[in-house]
C-alpha cells in the first residue's frame, strides 16, 4: 500500500483529513506495515503546515 504525498492534496485540510482517518483506520486493524510510509506522510504533511502557517493571523 502507497499512502499518496500531501502535496496531492488541494487544501491543507484534506491533507489533514486523509491523514486523521489513515491513522484511526491503521490503529483500528493494528496494521502497522506501512509506518515508513505513514511517516513520510506525517513529514510532508508538517513541512505543509509550516507554509501555509502565518504568524500574524493570530
């Protein structure tokens, strides 16, 4: 199984969203055979909120 980069996505929280419901469904089947993959992901995924991140917004 290939989990698909965050940059596939359209909008961070798609991204986010694929990725909460990847990791309730992994921990549900105890599947952890894709964990470098899922981790891959978690990375990409970080590095993408830290683009869209904008301090002032706050």
């Amino acid at each position: 199984m290939t989990i698909p980069s965050t940059y596939d996505f359209e909008t961070l929280p798609e991204a986010v969203s694929f990725y909460t419901r990847k990791v309730a469904k992994i921990c549900q089947t105890c599947d952890y055979s894709i964990h470098n993959e899922l981790m891959r992901f978690k990375k990409e995924l970080h590095e993408l909120i830290n683009r869209e991140y904008d301090p002032a917004a706050f």
